[in-house]
C-alpha cells in the first residue's frame, strides 16, 4: 500500500506505458513498445508483488488512456446529450485495461523469485493477458502489445503466430536486456543485442515473404462505396436522403463492377419496408449489391448485411453475431428496456440481438465470402470457425463513431492484421473512410481517405494458400507462453 500513497513511486510507470502506447496508429512508432517495455520490466524484475501490482497498473493505465482515447468520440456526436459521458468513458476504460496487466503482473512476480525468472514470468503473463482480452466480458482484443508491428515487414509472421505471436516478439524483446541483468552489464548489453538481433531477423523473414509474388487477382472488379454519412446528421430524414442519393449517384457512375459493396448500416431504413426501393438500388448498382441494413423480426432488430440480386431480389442475410457492449445491445436488455434503457449506438429498438454466427455468403460468379461487420473484424478467432476457408473478407463498417484521429485507423490496421493472419484478401467498405482493399499479406492496394464521398473500382486480390495460423491458431503461442511460466515458477519452488 505504501506505493499507493506515493505517487513519485508509480509515475514513471505511467509514462512509460504512455510511450509504449506511441507504437499504435496514429504515431506508428513502431521501437516505442519494447523500448518502454524494457523500462518497465526493468523496474518490475527486482520489486515486491505488492509494489509491481502498483507500478503495472500504472502502465497499464498509460497505454489503454493514450491507445483507446478515441473512446470519447462516440459520446460526442451528440455533446449536448452524452457528451459529459466521455471523459468517465476513457478513464473506465483505461482503468478495466489497466486490471489486465497488473493481475496477471502481480501473480507472475508471486509465483516467481529472482530478477530472470521474475521478467521472464511478468513478459509472458502480459502476452496471456492479451489473449484473454479477447475473451473475457465478450472481449476487447484492440490495442494489443504487439499491434504496434502493423505496418512493418515484421507484421508478417503473424501469417505463422496470429496477432498474439506478435506479442511475444515484444515483450521477448524487452525481457530479454532484464533478464541479463543479473549476470553483469557484459550480459545485459548481450541480451540487448540478442533482442535488437530477434527484431531484425523477423524484419528479414517479413521482409523476405512480402517480395515473393502473389496469386494473380481475380477476374472480377469490386465498387466500394463510401457515402460520407457523418455521424451527427447519418439518421436525420434531411440528410439521409442527401447520404442515399450519394450511394445511388456513385454506385451509378460508368465504369464495369461485377459487385457494389455498400458499408454498414448504409441507409436508414428496414430490410422489411424496402421492398419498393431496392429494385431501385439494384438499378443503380447494375450489378449484384451487398448492403449494411438494419432489419426486424417480430420485436428483435438485427445490424445485417443483404446480398441484392439484379432485380430487387434479397438472395442472402447475414446478421452480425458479435455485439459491442452497450453500444448495440445492453446485457438485460430486455429487462432494462421497461426502464428506457438501450443501446448507445442502436438505431432501432432498444439494442441488437446478435446473429447465429460466422457464415461464408454467397453470389452468382463470385468466390464465397465471409462477412465481418464492423467490431468483428477485431477477433480473429471467428476466422477460423468456418468449416470451408472462403475465398475473401469482407468488412462493412461504420467507423464515424470512431473521430477521425486514432480509433479507425486503428481499425484498419486489424482489418489488415487478419488478412496477413488468414492470408485471405479482406475488402472494407467504411461509411466515412478508411474503406480499403487489402492483398492477402495486408498491404493496402488502394483505400480512400477519412472524411471523403467517392468509390473505389478494384480488382478482387487473390487469396495465398491456407497459412500455419490458420491450421493451428494460437495453441503454439499459448503454449509457449505456459512453458515460460511453469519454468518461472519451478525456478521458484526450487529456489525456495
């Protein structure tokens, strides 16, 4: 507790959760993590259990503050309403993300004795914690140690790891200069060379895999819209004619597409009511439709995605299964709607009730396709539940909640984790941008900025054999990750 009542004593911890955090989008500084780490475990590695629970806390609450501060954007679409809600928005959230690392932190500096076991212990339990996220509470696997790769040849190996070997890497890097430490400064300038020696030679092997060739793309053109729909105006009568008329214009314009792809809750009414109205959209598509529709089922509204043959014909429905926590549905909310209590970011009812799960989708000429509506393009779990691989992703999304500074650029360096990760090409369509068409190792081909009306006219990238990712998930990691941990703690019963 004495920690506690000193703040000199937690402060640079803090800091230096704040400077890992500098590798995620926007900064994309991609050294800051494992620098910042190597820091903080430096500081863990000799202290107490009760002071490293302290000391990873404070961290913890660094880097979830500056990674998920675009969380106060959502309550300021309508400031006059929830806008007082931000602020307690990022520091529950920084402060939940912050339990993630100092529990585990504090059980592995218990469970282990001695500055090499004690880093060793403390590395591994962050990576397991990471992996939990996306689990625990529905999980919320955003902002993970490793993320900050995304952009580097060094992302690649996650084709073999998945994100959670990303991971790994860092805090292997940072443990590696601590757990010297013990033998001499000879020693620690030799963990420090072997950890800058990992990076380069996952540089390498990235590096290596993005100059080989690629599949030829298909043979078919993609039309991605991005209507522009801001947040604050999308659901006004007004205005969601103004943002109707841009999708119909732009999906209209001359050119050859042999599918238009409209993003997430695209327009403003029901599946059900739009009988009359989606000949009309088919017309101006001129080709099959995949749309963002909400739609109803006798009291239950569902975020969904419909498939329009040329005609007006619904032929396909996919109803998003993985909900956000009181943004689309309330838990009880069938109880807390007698109250009125709903969702935050549910249009209709009083929140969404979640599909059967991940399916692939089909279309006349086209490969099968997996749809991920927004949030579900950050579990890469869901990519390996389908009994067939597809032959590409699609993510429909609606990142204006998200502002314009780090949460959908964030978004989209997920959206390309999981293409590296499945080595499938994942297209995005995104109400107000980033909609992008993404290769099959994550490299953007093409992309349309934040804030902007236009539509991207793209050949569909073809898709890399089945990755060992695929094959095996995250078994290796984990169990490399326990490995580490059992001998940690057997170096500590042997010890005592």
């Amino acid at each position: 507790m004495r920690a506690a009542r000193h703040p000199a004593t937690w402060l640079p911890d803090l800091v230096f959760g704040l400077i890992a955090a500098l590798s995620l989008a926007p900064f994309g500084l991609w050294a800051a993590t494992p620098l910042a780490l190597a820091a903080l475990l430096w500081r863990l590695a000799e202290a107490p259990p009760a002071t490293v629970l302290w000391r990873a806390l404070a961290a913890g609450f660094g880097w979830f503050a500056l990674a998920l501060f675009w969380i106060t954007e959502p309550f300021l679409v309508d400031v006059a309403r929830h806008g007082w809600m931000a602020p307690f928005a990022l520091i529950l959230m920084a402060a939940g993300g912050a339990l993630f690392w100092a529990l585990p932190a504090w059980a592995a500096a218990r469970l282990s004795q001695g500055p090499v076991a004690r880093a060793a212990a403390i590395a591994a339990a962050l990576v397991l914690s990471d992996w939990l996220r996306g689990w625990i509470f529905t999980g919320f696997p955003w902002a993970q140690i490793g993320h900050g790769w995304i952009d580097t040849p060094v992302a690649q190996i996650a084709a073999t790891t998945g994100a959670l070997g990303l991971s790994l890497l860092t805090v292997t890097m940072a443990a590696l200069p601590v757990a010297a430490r013990a033998m001499g400064r000879k020693a620690t300038l030799a963990g420090g060379m072997a950890a800058i020696l990992l990076g380069a030679g996952c540089w390498a092997v990235g590096a290596a895999r993005l100059a080989a060739p690629l599949p030829t793309d298909r043979d078919l053109i993609l039309r991605i819209v991005q209507p522009d729909a801001t947040q604050s105006l999308k659901w006004d009568p007004e205005w969601s004619a103004v943002f109707l008329r841009r999708l119909l214009d732009l999906s209209a314009e001359p050119g050859r597409r042999d599918l238009v792809i409209w993003p997430e809750t695209a327009v403003n009414f029901l599946l059900e009511e739009a009988a009359e109205v989606l000949p009309v959209l088919s017309q101006a598509a001129d080709a099959p439709l995949v749309m963002g529709i909400q739609r109803r089922e006798g009291s239950r509204f569902y975020n969904s995605l419909a498939t329009i043959l040329p005609g007006g014909t619904v032929a396909e429905v996919y109803d998003k299964f993985h909900l956000v926590p009181f943004g689309e549905y309330i838990p009880w909310g069938d109880a807390l709607a007698r109250f009125g209590i709903g969702a935050f970011a549910a249009q209709q009812g009083n929140g969404y009730s979640p599909g059967p799960g991940p399916v692939a989708m089909t279309l006349p000429g086209m490969p099968d396709f997996q749809p991920l509506i927004c949030y579900e393009a950050i579990f890469p779990q869901h990519l390996r539940a389908l009994d067939q691989r597809p032959g590409w992703l699609l993510q429909a999304t609606n990142d204006a909640w998200f502002g314009t500074l780090s949460g959908p650029y964030q978004h989209l360096d997920q959206a390309r984790l999981r293409a590296i990760e499945t080595g499938l090409p994942l297209v995005r369509a995104a109400n107000t941008g980033v909609s992008a068409v993404i290769d099959a190792r994550g490299q953007i081909r093409d992309s349309l900025p934040l804030n902007t009306a236009g539509k991207i006219d793209a050949a569909l990238p073809g898709a890399l054999p089945p990755t060992r990712w695929q094959a095996w998930g995250n078994a290796p990691v984990l169990a490399l990750i326990l490995l580490i941990l059992g001998a940690s703690v057997r170096r500590r019963t042997s010890s005592s």
